[in-house]
C-alpha cells in the first residue's frame, strides 16, 4: 500500500498540470508577441523585462501589496458576516426579506468605481475608503449564496428536527448553517476576489498607497512594465486568497458531494495497489 501523503501529492499534481499547462502557454504567447515586434515594446513589455522588474523591485511591490492585501481582506471580512448575518434575517424574516432585497438589488447595480469618490470626500485618502469599496463589492454573493443555502435545507430534515423538540436555534446550529455552508463557502470565493477588485478600485480613485496606486502611477509615466508587474501582483493575491478558501472549505466540509469525488478517487487507487 502506498503512503497517504503519495497520494495526496499525486492528485495535487493531476489537478495543477492542466492550469500550468495554460500559464506556460499565455506565456509563451506573449514572449512571441514581444520578439516579433508585432507591438512595440514600450505598449507591451517582454515577460523577461517584467519579471526582471518584479525581482528588482520587489522591496517597494512588497510595501504596496500589503496595503491592498491588508484593505482586501478587513473589508472580506466584513462583508462576510455581515452578509450571513442579512441573509440569516432574510431567510427568518419575510418582512426583512422583502425589504432589504430591493435595496441589496439597487446598491449592487450602482457601478462601485461611480460612488467611490464620495467615500474618499467623506472619509479622506486613508484606508477606509478602499474598506468600504471591498465591502460593497464582496457583499451581495455572499448575501445570496448564503440565502440560497439556508433555503436549500431539505423540508423533512426541519420537521423531523421541530417533532424531536428542536427549537430555532438548535436547528439553525445543527442542521440549518451546516447544510448551507457549501453555498456560503460558494459565495466567500467570489467575494474574496471581488474585495481585491474593490480595494484596488478604492486606489484608483484616491491614494497615496497600494497596488491600484502603483498601476495608476506606472500609466501616468507610461511605465508599462511597472503596470504589468502590478497586475500580475494583484493577480497573484486574488488567487493565493481564493486557494486559502478553498483549503479551508476542504478542511471543514470533507463530506459534502463537491469533495466525495476526488476521495473516491483516492481510494479505488488505494484497492487497487
């Protein structure tokens, strides 16, 4: 019998090859756009100038992304409680329910960058602008995710729980908010990477710091590796944020259907040694 960790690694290795067959392919891509001069170096860096500057700079990149990462996550942070705190109220509160939807509604259309200035006229050029962008942005998935989750529960598992002397909040702890956090942990991953969008949006419109700033200064002097290098930077956060979520939903939720498949994988491939 192989070890279990052999096995872990292994499908590690058989889910990450076919996104780093992709990255490698985009980069070759792109180093063939740069070589052959089909656009001008100063519009689309080389990926050699890019990462160069990346390794170069890497002290002052450092400072910024941990202004945007800081700014990202306080306002996934908020935005995660309190939307499961709304959706809860929503789902036990027809009343709440038919009041908030609306307005939840209205204030997801409203593009975000359009009432960004407001918050940095009304809060200044500190971190709290950019919070408040994150958490509008993160916000609604996780409103409606977790909405959709608590109403997913299935009928016969609440009336089994009300005849056996459940109240609401023993049902709620034990049946309710167990079988919804698949689609709460749904909605968390869209929301971690809409509060990186948000916090560089609340950059762009007014900082002196920050991964927004940096691309905003780079486009202002034409920097264009400097540019890319931010990109790739903000790319990277959203994506390390989104793998953290994704471990922990692993961690917490071995059960659920979404996670069966890769263990009944493992262990056909363990029968089968």
């Amino acid at each position: 019998m192989k070890p279990v960790s052999g096995d872990r690694w292994r499908g590690v290795a058989e889910r990450s090859w076919r996104p780093a067959a992709l990255l490698a392919a985009c980069l070759v891509i792109w180093h063939l756009i740069t070589v052959t001069g089909l656009v001008e170096a100063y519009l689309v860096p080389s990926p050699a100038r890019t990462f160069d500057l990346l390794v170069d700079k890497w002290s002052y990149l450092w400072g910024h992304t941990w202004v945007t990462t800081y700014e990202t996550i306080l306002g996934f942070v908020i935005a995660g409680v309190l939307g499961v705190l709304v959706a809860v109220a929503m789902v036990y509160s027809r009343t709440v329910e038919s009041t908030a939807y609306p307005i939840l509604l209205f204030a997801q259309v409203i593009p975000k960058i359009a009432i960004a200035p407001l918050f940095v006229v009304w809060l200044g050029f500190g971190f709290e602008p950019k919070v408040i962008v994150a958490v509008l942005m993160a916000f609604f998935p996780v409103v409606i995710s977790t909405v959709t989750g608590l109403k997913s529960v299935d009928a016969e598992m609440l009336e089994l729980a009300a005849t056996m002397g459940g109240g609401p909040v023993k049902t709620f702890v034990k049946i309710r908010f167990p079988a919804a956090l698949p689609h709460l942990f749904a909605g968390l991953k869209v929301a971690v990477t809409l509060a990186v969008t948000g916090a560089v949006v609340g950059e762009f419109v007014g900082s002196n710091e920050g991964l927004g700033y940096v691309i905003l200064q780079a486009n202002g002097n034409m920097d264009t590796p400097m540019l890319f290098a931010g990109l790739i930077v903000i790319s990277v956060v959203g994506i390390l944020l989104f793998l953290l979520l994704d471990l922990a939903e692993q961690l917490m939720l071995p059960w659920h259907s979404s996670r069966r498949g890769a263990a009944v994988t493992t262990l056909l491939a363990k029968g089968g040694t």
